[in-house]
C-alpha cells in the first residue's frame, strides 16, 4: 500500500498574524470582563511599529478601557522589546471604535443571532490527538515546543516570531514525520549549527514522548531537516511583515486537510455566531465520534439572522457518506445563550487566540458531559443499520 501525505503548519505567538488576534481578544477578555454580555467585534492589523485597531466595543465603561496599554502588554508578552524590536513603548497605535454602554435591550438580544454564518466542526476518533487531524495535533505540538527553545536556551538568540510545517505520511493506519521545515527568528551572528541540534535534539526527545501517547506514531525523524532554509531570519515579526486578525483561519481550526467555514473567531466575544458556531460545530462532531455513531465527523451548521440556535445543516462520516441530523439537534445546546453565558470569562484568551481553540483539553468548550437519558435515542445513518445509544450530550 502507498503511502498517503498529510501536511499542517503552526505559526509562533511572535507571528504577526498571531499577534494581531492576541491583541483582538485581550480586548475581547477586557470588555466580557467588565460586563459578561458585552458586544465585542474587532480587528487589528500590525505593521513595523504601527498598530490598527477597528469595530466595536460595547459594555459599561467601554470608553475607559486602556486600548494602548493592552496593546503594549501582548507585544512584551510575547517578547517584543529590547533585543527585538518594535519597542511597545514606541508603537504608533491607532483606533477607529465604536465606544460605550450597551444600548437599550441589547443585552437581552445578546441570545439572538445578529448575523448569518456557516461554520464547520471536526473531529476523529482519536482521544490520543485530542480528536484532531494527527498532522495538525502534531504541528502544534512540535511548534509549542521550539517556541520554548527561545527561553531554555538564550545563547541561541531566538526571537519570538517562527513557523513550523510538518508532512506526516500514513500506510496500514501507521504515522511517521516525513518532512519537517522551521523558521526560527535568530540574530544574524548567531551560531546556525548550535541551532541545528538543538532543533534535532529537541524534535528527538518531543517525537519520542508524542508516539508513547499515539501508539501508532512513529518516533523516527527524517534525516534531514529545514531549519532557517531561507537563510537568514532576523527580521521578522511587525518589522519583516504585516500582519491581520482572523488570518490564521486555517491554524486556528483543523489545518488544510478540513474545510473551514465562518469566519475569524478572535477579535468577537461568545454571543457572536462566527466564535460560538466554530465551537458548537465542533462540540457536535466530537459527540458525534466519542458515543460511536462515526469514526469522522464533519459537522456544518448555520446560521439566518434572529436565530437563537444554530441549524444543524449536515454531519458527513467516514468515507463521504451522511448521518441524519435529527437526533443531534436536540441532544446538543447549540443556544447562543449557552455559549455566551458558559465561555464567557471561562478562559484567558490569549493563549487561546495564540495556540488555538481546539489544541488543549481544558478548554471548557472541548469538555463534553455525556449524561443518561430515558427513553434512549436511535442514531440512524443513510448507509448502514441503526445505532442505539442511551447518551445524552448536554451542554457544560
């Protein structure tokens, strides 16, 4: 049997793309904070040391938030500063928002859908991957894991942008690392061979611990490995290039192997239909694969303007063929009430918009309860018999 070919990548929190969604949802954080029903729909682009912040902020004292001292705090956070430039202290931030309370009635509108959106859920039956793609469960982790390499070995002189693509291939349900490229921001007089191995020792020690949680992952790595392939790689970040909100669509939910749909989920707080769809669809195609009824499941639901919840459009298994959505749309809570008023202020959104929604197990949106119900429920697919289950999926 031929080998099949999967690839995903992983952007560092330096990124410039990255950067610009962090900032988006400190704001986010900042206004939920203050009122848990707050209107949050924003976008920032970055550029050498300028940064634009555009949309809308609505809660009690929105006026008084500090945009710029915000902004500041998620460039040094990240590493920006001193060695690295842009200088936070020294960033040219601008803002075009709307500002202020919540308008009369809005908050209690907060449950109904205020635009239309189609957005795609994903999962497998993997525990081991978090449910996720195994190319895009291992690019983040091999990328969390060098972006470390930046504060246990300061004599590389790393800087806090970076890349990282990997291409698995996969015979017989049996993975290994085929290639592997990064891009590491490093000060141009710095050691490029010191680099190199501690880039192979690193992915040596990280693929060893990786295939003892998958099993059928190989710990091998290729015996040659892109690092820096460009060259260079001093100037990146803001200063190397420009960077937007809501870019990284791609990263940020099931790499290019999925089709994403919606749009930007950082930047929007929980009672916006890009965000919590994004989530619920996922919630639907994890319940989907953990009570049995799939291997793999792609659930796409919708959205029409008024809505309370979101429509269950389809739910594609394995191989192409389709499950009846019926039995779903009422087992799972797909209520903008639920996702607004259970994730709000529920986790920090930084290292949320930075590592992504689905990459950590504590999310409180990837736990899902599975609850006993009476009378049990039938699952039903178009192309095979019917499946019983006694499980109820019910919102956390």
């Amino acid at each position: 049997m031929n080998n099949i070919f999967h690839t995903a990548e992983f952007v560092f929190p330096g990124h410039p793309d990255k950067l610009s969604d962090a900032i988006a949802d400190a704001l986010v954080q900042e206004a939920s904070r203050r009122e848990k029903r707050a209107i949050v729909g924003v976008e920032v682009a970055v550029h050498r040391n300028s940064v634009f912040v555009t949309g809308r902020i609505g809660c009690d004292g929105a006026e008084e938030i500090n945009v710029a001292d915000i902004v500041k705090d998620v460039y040094r956070s990240v590493g920006y500063g001193g060695d690295w430039g842009p200088e936070p202290d020294e960033l040219n931030i601008q803002t075009d928002l709307c500002l202020g309370p919540l308008e009369d009635g809005e908050a209690e509108f907060r449950s109904l859908s205020d635009d239309q959106s189609i957005c795609t859920g994903y999962a497998t039956a993997m525990a081991e991957t978090n449910y996720l793609p195994v190319e895009h469960w291992l690019a983040n982790r091999l990328g969390r894991r060098l972006a470390e390499l930046r504060k246990e070995a300061p004599n590389l002189n790393l800087g806090p942008d970076g890349k990282v693509i990997v291409v698995i291939g996969v015979e017989d349900r049996q993975y290994h690392l085929d290639a592997f490229s990064c891009s590491l921001q490093q000060k141009s007089a710095s050691d490029d061979l010191a680099l190199h191995r501690a880039v192979r020792v690193t992915l040596e020690c990280e693929m060893r611990r990786l295939s003892e949680i998958f099993s059928r992952f190989s710990p091998d790595i290729p015996d040659e490995l892109s690092v820096n392939g460009a060259g260079s790689f001093e100037v990146g970040g803001p200063e190397g290039d420009n960077g937007l909100s809501g870019k990284k669509l791609v990263v940020d939910a099931y790499g290019p192997g999925i089709p994403v749909g919606g749009g930007a989920l950082s930047g929007k707080d929980f009672f916006k239909v890009d965000r919590a769809g994004a989530l619920h669809a996922r919630r639907v195609a994890k319940a989907v694969v953990m009570t049995g009824a799939a291997s793999e499941a792609l659930v796409r639901i919708g959205w029409f303007p008024g809505n309370a919840s979101a429509r269950i459009l389809s739910i594609q298994r394995e191989g192409g063929n389709v499950i009846d959505t019926t039995p779903w749309q009422t087992l799972c809570d797909l209520s903008l009430e639920a996702s607004g008023e259970c994730w709000t202020n529920a986790k920090d959104l930084i290292p949320v918009a930075q590592y992504g929604h689905f990459s950590d197990t504590s999310m409180p949106w990837e736990r899902i309860q599975i609850a006993p119900q009476n009378p049990p429920v039938n699952f039903r697919n178009n192309t095979g018999p019917r499946k019983r289950s006694d499980n109820l999926i019910v919102a956390e």
